[in-house]
C-alpha cells in the first residue's frame, strides 16, 4: 500500500471509493498533510503515465532514468492546457480570488493513472500523450485506460478537478451519458485497436476485447468505469490522529464514510437515467482536498522547476 496516499472503502460502498494525502505531524507538533512527499511519488510516475511503460524502460535503459523522467515531463508540458495553465499559475497571474477554470487536464489523468497503477495496481493500457506526439492524434477520449491482469477486465477513467464536488459529480454523470455509448466506443477502440501492437501486451483476451468487431455488450460486460473527482472539502479539517497512533481517528473515519454514502447518492440520483449503467461496474474515486486551487499551483510549480521550462 502507497503510504502517501490514505485509500478508505467500507464493505457495504466497495465500489465507491475515497482518497486523501497523508498526514504527519511536523516540527511544532502541528498536524500537516505531507504534500511534498505526496507530489513526488505522484511526478516519479510521470515517465511511465506519458510514455507507457516499456518506453519509459527502453528510455532510461539507452540512457538514463532521469532522461526518461524528462522527456515525460516535456510531453506533459506540451499539453495546450497544461502549458497555458502553468504559466498562468507560475508568471504572478494568479490569485486565490481569481480561479482559472482548471477543471480537467492532465493532471487529473496524472493523480488517476497514480491511483489506478500504484494504489489499485491496475496497469496501464496505453499512453495517451505519447501516442498523441508519436501520431499527431488523439488516441482515446477516456482519461484513462488501464486493465486488470487477473479477471481480463479494462478500467476506463474520466477525471474532474473542481472546487465544488457537486458540479464535479455533475460533469462526471454527463461523461458516463456521453463516453459509454456504441459510437464513442466504436470511434475510440479503433483507434486503441490499430496501436496495440505498439503496447508490448501479450494478453488475447485484452486484444479481443478491445476489437471493434467485438460486440457492445461485450465490452462492457469486461469494464469498470472509474469516474474520479478532485475537490475543495472542509473534511480534512477535522482530522486527527487515534490516540498512541498513527492511524486516523475512528470520529474521522466516520466522516469520511458519510461523505462516501452522501456523494454516492448524488451520483446515483444523476445517472439514473442511463440505461447502460446496469452493465457497468461503476466506481467512484473521492479525492477530498483543503483548496483545490492551492493544489495545482504547487504542481505546476513543482512542474516547472523540475522541467527547467
């Protein structure tokens, strides 16, 4: 288990699930989220998230890892969004009264890819920002899309960043009613399909189900639809440490599963009317934070000068 990120699940929500950055305490016996340790494992994975796995290997291999690290860094940068964003974030442009609508991005698809590869340890498919530069195309619409090694099931993500959960939860219903669908799946396992020579993937039963010809129903019998929400919460404020330990306080816990069955609700209420869910397993990723905004800016700080950009 990843010791920077905190994962809660309760048995009665197993498809609903909640993260958050670790705290410690610091010098002053203060109570603090470990952002700075928590960032790192989340950049250390920036190489095998924008370049695939067996490229980022090959990379660092014939030259370094830190070469590798680089040139994921470069191809995240490249990113429009990103790189409006960072120097938004970085030039003096930004104030706390002044949000930029930073919603979604890659970002978002960095902290799911985290999730699904190091917490959950679902790999990942393919790399969509390398094939993207390779091919000078959009390789998949899904944030992301990754697999599970033992049951031969894929796991597609959609990712939102929000202030307020509500309207991330919102966006989140919209992305099940406009991704899983005949058309969205047609146009994007085509394209996953003609690369899948390129992904290094001896697995058939993968291969097949990612086959255009292969039926609709089929597909989606074999997926788990991840949908992940990062936003703004006033959770984390009441945190505290069980007494004589380092696990959370059960008052805590008790929170946090109600903002689980609370969300849940919310979002089962707003998908209610798409029929394809009942063939789905449909996860909900949690990611409570104390500011949004603060969080991005510290990662496109730390993106920047880890990049030289």
């Amino acid at each position: 288990m990843n010791n920077k990120t905190e994962y809660y699940i309760t048995e009665d929500n197993p498809e609903t699930h909640a993260f958050y950055i670790s705290f410690d305490i610091n010098d002053n016996n203060e109570t603090i989220q470990d952002f700075d340790s928590w960032s790192e494992e989340v950049f250390d994975q920036i190489a095998y998230f924008a370049l695939g796995k067996t490229k980022a290997q090959s990379i660092a291999i014939e030259s370094t890892p830190r070469q590798a690290h680089r040139k994921g860094m470069n191809l995240l940068y490249k990113v429009k969004d990103i790189k409006e964003s960072n120097d938004y974030y970085t030039s003096g442009k930004y104030t706390p009264d002044n949000e930029r609508d930073m919603n979604r991005g890659e970002f978002g698809e960095l902290i799911l890819y985290y999730i699904l590869e190091k917490i959950l340890e679902k790999p990942q498919l393919i790399a969509k920002l390398y094939f993207k530069d390779s091919f000078n195309s959009v390789v998949h619409g899904f944030d992301a899309v990754h697999f599970d090694t033992n049951s031969n099931e894929l796991w597609i993500g959609e990712s939102k960043f929000y202030s307020d959960k509500g309207r991330a939860i919102t966006e989140l219903a919209k992305d099940l009613h406009s991704h899983f669908s005949v058309d969205f799946f047609n146009q994007e396992f085509t394209i996953i399909s003609d690369r899948f020579s390129d992904l290094d993937i001896n697995n058939e039963e993968i291969k097949k189900l990612i086959d255009p010809k292969t039926k609709f129903i089929s597909k989606l019998n074999k997926i788990n639809a991840c949908f992940f929400a990062l936003f703004d919460s006033k959770i984390l404020e009441k945190f505290d440490f069980k007494g004589g330990s380092d696990e959370p306080a059960e008052e805590f816990n008790e929170e946090l599963k109600q903002l689980i069955i609370k969300t849940r609700e919310s979002f089962n209420s707003k998908i209610s009317g798409i029929d394809v869910k009942e063939r789905l397993k449909i996860h909900l990723f949690l990611f409570p934070v104390e500011s949004k905004m603060e969080l991005v800016r510290k990662l496109h700080l730390k993106l920047k000068m880890e990049g030289g950009f």
